[in-house]
C-alpha cells in the first residue's frame, strides 16, 4: 500500500492514504464464509474450526442476544478464556449489532464489575470455564457453552448484518490517570480500516496463519483474532500459559509455522532468551513499546520481515508503521495507515517543521468516539484544532512527543508526562534511556523520577544488561557523564533481568518504584 503527502499539509506532517473502505468486520468475514466454508477458520490445540462451523456457531449467539432485545447501542461484555469460545463470542455480539466489552477472566471481580458498570453493559457472555472470578450482579449472563448446547440441532437463521461503519464495534478500558479506567468506544469503520491496511501492508493471504498471543483485553487482540477472518486464513490460538512461556511459545511457533505474529519488544525478549532461533516465513509486528535497534536486529534475522507499530489505543489499535531494515539507524515508528493523519504540534496547536520535537496528535478513520461516559476526559484529549491551516480538524492529543525526520518519517521521544522537573530542570527521561542503552552491554534502560520526599524526585534508573555481562553503576555513570549533563545522571542503577511488565506488556512502573524502596542498586 502506498502513502501520498498531501502537498499543503506536508509541513503539517497530515500523511494521507487511500479511500476509506465502508466495510465492516462482519461483511468481511462473511464474504469469506460464503467463498471459503470450509476452510480452517480457528485453531486451538488440536482442535479446529471451519468458516462455516465458526459462522454457524457465532450466529446461534447472535440470535440468542437479538431474541433478549439487544442490537445495535448495545454493549455487551465478553468474559472468556482462551478457547475458541472467545471468538465466537466476539463474532456473535458484532453479528448481532452490538458492541463487546473484553474482559480478561483473570482480572479481580471488583475491576470486572466496575468496567461492566461503567460501560452500561446489557450483558455478560462467558462459560463455564470462565465462571470462577465473576462479580455478583444483577446483568444477565449468558453461560455460551449451555446456550450452544441448546440450540444445537435446531433451525438456524442467519442474522443478517445490521451494523454501519459508524456503530460502535467494540470498547475497551485503559488505565486512568485518576485510578479510574477509562472506556475507548471504536466503531466498525475504524477497526475495518486498521484490519485492511494491515492485511495488505504485511500481504495477508488466504493461506495465511497467524498466532495470536495478546491478551483479550488489550486492544491489539482484535487485530490478530479478526484481520485473519476477514482476508480467509487461520487463527491460531495461544492459551494464556503458552503465551506467557518463552520455551513453550517457541515450540509452538516451530510446531504450527504461522505467518504472522504480533507483539510487545519484552515478549520477543522472552522469546530469544528462550533459545527461539527464528522462523525464516515468520512476519513479525513488534509494537506497544519503544523497539531498540538491538533487539530490531536480532528480530530481523530470524524472520520473514520485522515491522514496528504504533498507536494509542483512542486510535484505533495502531495509527503509524514501519518495516524496519537492519542496520544502526534509530528504529523510526514510520508512517500512517491509510486513512489516517499525523500531526506534530507545539503546546499552543501550531504544526512543528521537520525535524523539530512536539507533541502526536492523530485524526482520521480511526479516531474513536470517545471515552464512555465521560464528556470530561473526551474533551480535554479529543479536541477540534483551532490554529491556522489545521483550524476544525479532530484530532487526538496522545501525550506522545515525536518527530519527522528527513525521510518523512516519525521518530518516537517517549511521553510528555515522562517529562520531570529535578532541582529546577526540566528533563526528558528518554533522553537518558537513550543514552544508557548506548552502554555496551545494556539491552534496555528505564528511568523514572521517583518522589523521595514531598515534592523532591530524583532519578532512578532500571538496567537490563546482556547475559554474563556485569555493569557497575561506576562505568554507567562514566558513560553517561560523557553525553549528558550532571542534573541529568541518576542517582541510583539497578540490576534486572528483563524490565517488569503489566499483563499488557507495558511497562509495570509501580514494580519499579517498590525495588527503589527495598535495593540499595547497582556496587560503584
């Protein structure tokens, strides 16, 4: 797929692509039903599932929640573990017009019911191997594996497909800075357009397989648990241990051969220090994190391609991309999914000009609705640009700074909140990751301001280094003196395997903290 840059806006950074698709993922995956029936669909361990058995099943739901009164506007919360049962109930609510709400069973039930409350859900799918951590409430519940039981054997009808690309497809919650998840609402329209772009960037095939890993409840899931249904390949299933496992996920990937998989740099870390040699057919999407060129460089030679992606979840799953080649050039988050606008702009809206610093802010197909019911936080971070040529445009603020460079483009700097203020200066913490994972050695660096006393912070840094290689905090600070400023030096290293990580392959900060306040750190 090609990208055009819109002359009058180059400077603006709005890199535009094709025109926007009106499909939704219902239709998609349908037209592969009635071309491809039988067809694998779906596998899970030793069992499988034909299109047209994944589409009988996935309709039976479908007409059990339409005959309970709910369609379209409807939220519908799914609760399952990873069989196959979690497909079918994603196709089944989308089938029906409604909109799932992910929950990921492992989750405390107090979270569970909050989101589910929150989300004005109408009601809960899970089964019966998902019913062990569910809140107490008052939503109705419907125990899929009874509910297909009953149906079986019965007259089926297919529902026909309702949704319009500016329905709701599903929501998911995020963390919230108040300690109150947040719900981004995405429609059809914007999950269709990401699915395609990503089918024809990477060359999504019939005779595709691709493993899916990620939890159901980060976003990223809908693209490896759809894009497959809709361009007439298989999805293969990783249950939440072999996903999780380095020596197990590798055996799978030597075992199944698929050819596409996706996920954050600490899981292809675990991977490779499992031993994983690679795969030569193997594409491979590596997003969520910063991707350092160390660990692009060993991706690279064990796999078909290596692509680093990009994109908050108010997005739409990924918003930029980049085939990253080898080398030692900076691992750049690359350009726009068609249909979508990248702007860099100052505090005050105003597009930066190549190769300045400033804050993302993307618009386009995949801009979500909003976060659910709350007009606040959608107002303050989905805002109507009001400078100059950009004047009117919707954009969301990510709180991500980034730059184009000569080569059009986008280079990531971290988050403006991983902006501190020690003594009176101002400091980008990855600026000092970036020079720490300059150190010969070091494998990747996190570093956090982490409050000692009311209001005084002091910079701490989180070393991973390769094996049977020792760093001491002394040759950390003899290199670092060499490109940063005294302020800028922390204060305190220390030692880790592989940095801490949420279920979600983000960062785990508060782990981080907690060491600060037990390890002395890294020997002078």
């Amino acid at each position: 797929m090609t990208h055009s840059v819109s002359p009058d806006r180059a400077t603006a950074g709005a890199y535009r692509g094709s025109a926007l698709d009106q499909s939704t993922i219902v239709s998609l995956f349908e037209a592969q039903v009635i071309s491809r029936p039988f067809s694998t669909a779906l596998e899970v361990n030793s069992r499988t599932l034909t299109y047209s058995q994944l589409a009988s099943r996935a309709h039976r739901l479908a007409n059990y929640l339409r005959a309970n009164d709910i369609g379209r506007g409807h939220v519908v919360a799914i609760c399952l573990k990873r069989t196959e049962n979690l497909v079918v109930g994603m196709l089944g609510v989308l089938i029906a017009g409604a909109a799932y709400l992910p929950l990921n069973p492992s989750d405390p039930a107090l979270r569970l019911g909050q989101v589910m409350s929150h989300a004005a859900t109408r009601l809960l799918v899970t089964d019966s191997q998902s019913m062990t951590n569910l809140p107490e409430g008052s939503v109705q519940v419907c125990v899929l594996d009874r509910q297909q039981a009953a149906t079986t054997g019965g007259p089926l009808e297919n529902v026909p497909c309702v949704s319009e690309s500016t329905d709701l497809a599903y929501v998911v919650y995020t963390s919230g800075t108040t300690g109150i998840p947040k719900g981004v609402a995405v429609t059809h329209g914007a999950l269709a357009n990401v699915v395609t772009d990503i089918a024809q960037r990477i060359a999504f095939t019939e005779s595709a397989s691709w493993l899916a890993v990620t939890t159901v409840s980060f976003d990223i899931a809908a693209l490896e648990l759809l894009l497959p249904l809709c361009y007439g390949g298989t999805v293969i299933l990783a249950s939440e241990d072999q996903a999780r496992i380095g020596h197990v996920l590798a055996g799978i990937i030597v075992h199944k051969r698929p050819t596409v998989m996706q996920a954050t740099p600490i899981t292809w870390r675990i991977l490779l220090e499992s031993g994983w040699a690679g795969c030569p057919d193997l594409t491979i999407l590596c997003g969520g994190e910063r991707l350092d060129r160390d660990l692009a460089n060993k991706l690279i030679v064990r796999s078909a391609s290596l692509w680093n992606m990009y994109g908050p979840t108010e997005t739409t799953i990924w918003s930029t991309a980049d085939r990253v080649p080898a080398g030692e050039d900076t691992v750049t988050i690359g350009r726009p999914l068609a249909n979508t606008n990248v702007y860099i702009l100052d505090r005050e809206g105003q597009h930066q000009p190549t190769g300045t610093v400033g804050e993302i802010c993307i618009g386009g197909a995949g801009l979500a609705h909003g976060y659910v019911n709350d007009p606040g936080s959608t107002r303050q971070y989905f805002v109507d640009l009001s400078v100059g040529a950009l004047r009117g445009i919707r954009v969301y603020r990510t709180g991500d700074l980034g730059r184009w460079n000569e080569h059009g483009k986008l280079e990531f700097y971290g988050r403006i909140d991983h902006q501190v203020k020690i003594n009176g200066y101002r400091i980008e913490l990855g600026e000092i990751e970036s020079a720490i994972r300059g150190v010969r050695g070091v494998v990747d660096a996190a570093v956090l301001g982490i409050e000692v006393a009311a209001n005084q912070k002091r910079l701490y840094a989180f070393v991973v280094a390769e094996p049977d290689i020792e760093i001491t905090a002394a040759a950390l600070v003899a290199h670092l003196v060499r490109y940063l400023p005294r302020y800028m030096i922390p204060e305190r290293f220390f030692s880790l395997e592989r940095l801490p990580s949420t279920p979600n392959g983000k960062r785990d900060i508060a782990s981080m903290e907690a060491l600060a306040k037990t390890n002395p750190g890294l020997p002078c």
